[in-house]
C-alpha cells in the first residue's frame, strides 16, 4: 500500500477537527444550521491554513444524506465521496491551468444543469486571482445570480487581484495564519496517535519554520520521520533545518552576563564552525531574553518546552532585569543592521560587544551579588553609567571676528556678531578693505542674484558717483545689466546720492567675500574635526571596536 503523506492522512474531515480559524467556522456553522448559506464565498489566507480544507467541509456539509447541517455524518456516500476526491458534482479547478476564457465559458455551460448525484452542484475555483480580466467578466452574472442548486467555493492566496465587482458578490472569509503553538499542539496529537516516538523541545522548531502554514509543518514533519529514521529529536530537526545548539545560545548569553568579552569572542568562533545563520542565532537571543524577562517578573510565568528551566533560573539571577531589556532591543537592532555588516559573523560579533560596550556600570559590585540571593528589586538610583558627556558640552565656544580670523570653535554657534561699517566708509577716497566690503554687503540687504554678484567681487575705490568692483571670472555669467543696475541702486540708497557700479572683469579672485567665506567654513570644519577626534566618545569608539569618523559626517553650525 503506498504511503500517504500527514498532510493528507491528518486533513480535517469535519469543522470540529479544524484547527484554529474559529471566527471563519462559526460563522460558516451558523449559516449551516439556520439555513442562510450565501450562493458564493471566498476564502483568503496564505498557503496551508485551510482554505481547500474548509470549502470540501462546507460542500460536505451541503451534500450530506441526512441533510444540511454544519455536523455532516461522514459516513454516508456523498461524504465519503468527497473525503475521496470523487464527488461527481463537486467540481474542482485550478484557476492558474485554466486561465483562458474558453475554459471558463466551457466550465459555465454546464452550470444550468442539476446535480446529477447531490443536492448541490459546488464549483470550487482555486488561485482564483489567477483567472483573466475576460474570464472574470464571463463568471460575473453567473456568480451574481446562480441557479438555485449551485454554489461557488473560491479560495485565492491574493485577494487583491480580484476585481472589486466580484468582492462585491461573495461572502469574504480570511483564513489567518496559525500560531506555533497551535501547530506545535496539533504536531504533537498526531505522533501520539501514529505512536511515534518524539522529543517535545523538537515540536517548536518544526512549528516556528513553518511559519503559520499547517500544512508546511506537516511536511517537515514528514521530512523529519524520514530523516531520523522514523523518530522526531531535537538534533535531527535542528540538522535537517540548518538551525543551530541552543546550548551555544545560554553560554553565550553566561558569558555576557560575566563580562567576559574573550569568552564571548571564543564561543562565537565555535559556533562559525557550524556554518549558522547569524540572524537565525540573534532570533535565538531574543527569544532567551525574553524568556528571562518573563521568569524575573513572575518565576514560572511561561514556562515550555524549548528552553530548560533549570539555564533560565540561573540565567535570570546572573542578568538584572534593566540588562535583560538592553540586551533584548540591542539584539533586535542587531537583526537589522546585519544585512549592512561587511561580513554576518562581523556584525554578530558587534552586536554582542555593544552589549558589552553599553551595559550600566555598577556603582559596586555588591549589589549585584546580592540580588543573586535574594528577589529583584529596582536598582539603586545611584547607580552610574559607563558613558562620557555629549558632545556638544565637551568642545569650546566659537567666535568668528570680522576679519575672517577664527578664534576658537564652536559647533553650536549660528552667526557672526553684528558688527557696525565705520562712518568714514561713506565718504569718498576712504581706505577700504575687503572686510569692509563684506560688511557692507551685509547693510545693503542684497538677496539672489544681486548679492552672488556683489559676493564675488573685490572693492577697488569709490569716487565721488562710481563704485569700481573686480569680478571673478568664474562668476563672468552674472553681469548683466539688470543685476549690476540692481546692485547700483542699493549703492544709491546706502550713500544717499545717485551712484553707478563700474565692473573690471579679472581672474580668479582670493580676497572677495565668497572666498573669505569658504576659507572660514574650511577653517571651522577642519578644527571641528580636530576637536571631535580628540573627543572622548569617538577615541573609545575608535580604540574598542575600529571606528572611522566619516569627514562627511561633520556638519558645524
């Protein structure tokens, strides 16, 4: 006799025997036993929650001999039929074999004929989001408006493909996917029946990988019968899977604990020899932490079978409660910024010397050791904390004087002192200089084009109605006679009297404001780079883990 995979051996045969998706069949139950059952209905969810499972259920229900009810014997002809797959009038399509709308137009001629065997003809349509546009518009009026003695069952994996004017014509279910712990239960109910000997810490790993699906776990299941010879065991599954030791996971985690950076290093370089998906072992870490959590705020809260009671006890009194939080959200962080690391073992590595790197420090050691003996409590408000003072509030002051000089540097400063155009600048024949005239600039309140125009010129002199200017070339494309005539005009305003802008065209230019400008924001870049690598956060950053501070990172203000 061949073999029949779990799958198909262990598939619901009535409503009671499903496993989760309790809001669907009570409302499928209800419309069974009050005789409200829709002419059309659509089951949604992904792969292997049920939506096959439950539409044979329902065709079950509407066919069974003893008559319409949401308990179908089982045992009758049409029952057993459709439990075989040889119910005459349940007709079964594959959505995405039979896509063109010749087959749906073919499928449809036949719909206007009774059942020839039960007392429904049921038209169960799969991957339905598969069908073409014209297939659609061919299904439409008969799904509206079906004759009496049919029923159409769709199930589809992506409802959002279906053209709203068939949503608006059935009865939308969604099948949720099921959590490991209902897989892991039914799991366990089925080796127990089959009388297969089991491991119960290798039923939570079968059911986390088969992320929501029943009928996923099921075929790991059946893979790892065949893999370890027909018996299920922790080390086989986590083999067969590629998942790694849990034990690696506590001593790591111990070593954490202790502070013990090279242990940590050296329990990781045994763990790379087996080839692990990182991101698979910070999966790992996080779900021990959280366990620790759970056992620090109510001993015995959420006990299983996965992690040994006796490594979470001993665990849970060498991590404080505050430590157990860090490192839970750093390992989340980490699962992050894996895929950015340079190298998975890399930036596993980091992860952990972060957690190192950024626990509190203990004020003492004594506090500590005695919450091994006795129940957590908050910890001390005087506790300190292993981390140096901002940045900001370590660097000096800025002043950046009229000359261009700077002083010192400040990341925190905005903008130069205002400062005051001496009076014998007005006057004609006045000695001049260029920090005059980017002062003066300033007073004239030029805005655009006008005051890059005025910015990358130099002052020459001034008569008694002419300003005399040398432009740089590199800036030759903005005189023109509007912008200089603009220009002329806020000269004419600030001296009272009708002034002209005369523009002598000269080559590169060192002295002009906008030169003077990007010699002091180079200036002050250059010094606050100096400070920063000086600064304590970046030295340590540097010194534990290779740090490099990124030039462009540095924005002074």
């Amino acid at each position: 006799m061949s073999y029949l995979v779990l799958a198909r051996k262990w598939r619901p045969k009535n409503f009671g025997e499903m496993v989760g998706q309790e809001h669907v069949l009570r409302a499928l139950m209800h419309a069974l036993d009050h005789n409200r059952v829709h002419h059309a209905f659509l089951f949604t969810g992904t792969r292997g929650v049920g939506k096959t499972t439950v539409s044979r259920i329902l065709a079950k229900s509407l066919n069974c001999d003893l008559g319409v009810s949401s308990k179908p014997c089982g045992e009758c002809s049409a029952c057993r039929e459709i439990d075989e797959g040889r119910f005459v009038d349940l007709i079964e399509v594959d959505a995405a074999s039979r896509t063109k709308v010749e087959d749906t137009r073919e499928l449809l001629e036949n719909v206007q004929y009774a059942p020839t065997r039960g007392r429904y003809k049921v038209y169960l349509i799969d991957e339905v989001h598969m069908l073409s546009a014209h297939s659609f518009n061919a299904l439409l009026k008969t799904l509206e408006e079906p004759p009496p003695h049919v029923k159409f069952l769709l199930a589809t994996t992506d409802p959002q493909k279906l053209p709203v004017t068939v949503l608006s014509r059935v009865l939308q279910f969604h099948l949720k996917r099921l959590s490991a712990a209902l897989i892991g239960e039914r799991m366990r109910h089925i080796l127990t029946a089959e009388g297969v000997e089991f491991e119960p810490a290798a039923l939570p790993l079968l059911a986390r990988a088969a992320d929501g699906s029943m009928r996923d776990g099921l075929s790991l299941l059946d893979q790892v019968l065949v893999f370890g010879g027909g018996r299920v065991s922790e080390p086989d599954v986590r083999g067969m899977l590629g998942t790694i030791d849990r034990g690696h996971v506590a001593r790591i985690l111990g070593l954490l604990a202790a502070g013990d950076a090279p242990g940590v290093l050296e329990q990781v370089a045994a763990l790379d020899e087996q080839a692990p998906d990182y991101d698979d072992v910070l999966v790992e870490l996080s779900a021990l932490l959280q366990r620790l959590a759970l056992q620090q705020a109510v001993p015995g809260a959420g006990a299983d079978d996965v992690w040994d009671e006796g490594t979470v006890a001993e665990l849970a009194t060498q991590l404080h409660p505050e430590d157990v939080q860090l490192f839970y959200q750093m390992a989340l962080n980490g699962r992050r910024d894996l895929p950015m690391a340079p190298d998975p073992r890399l930036g596993f590595e980091m992860t952990l010397l972060r957690m190192l790197a950024f626990r509190p420090a203990e004020a003492d050691a004594a506090p500590r050791a005695a919450t091994r003996s006795a129940p957590l409590r908050p910890r001390p408000a005087q506790r300190s904390v292993a981390a140096p003072l901002p940045l900001r509030a370590a660097l000096p002051p800025v002043v950046v004087t009229p000359s261009g000089a700077a002083a010192n540097v400040n990341i925190a400063a905005t903008k130069a002192p205002v400062a005051v155009i001496p009076a014998a600048t007005t006057k004609a024949g006045t000695a001049f200089t260029s920090s005059d005239w980017r002062l003066l600039i300033e007073r004239l309140n030029l805005s655009g084009a006008v005051k890059q125009l005025a910015t990358n010129c130099e002052w020459v002199e001034r008569t008694a109605t002419v300003v005399k200017l040398r432009l740089d070339a590199r800036s030759a494309a903005l005189q023109t006679g509007g912008i200089v005539d603009k220009l002329g005009a806020a000269l004419t305003e600030f001296y009272g009297q009708p002034m002209r802008v005369d523009l002598e065209l000269v080559g590169e230019l060192d002295d002009s404001p906008a030169r003077m400008a990007e010699r002091e924001a180079a200036e002050l870049l250059a010094r606050t780079q100096a400070l920063l690598e000086q600064e304590p956060v970046v030295r340590l950053l540097r010194e534990r883990f290779g740090g490099v501070l990124d030039p462009a990172s540095v924005k002074p203000r």
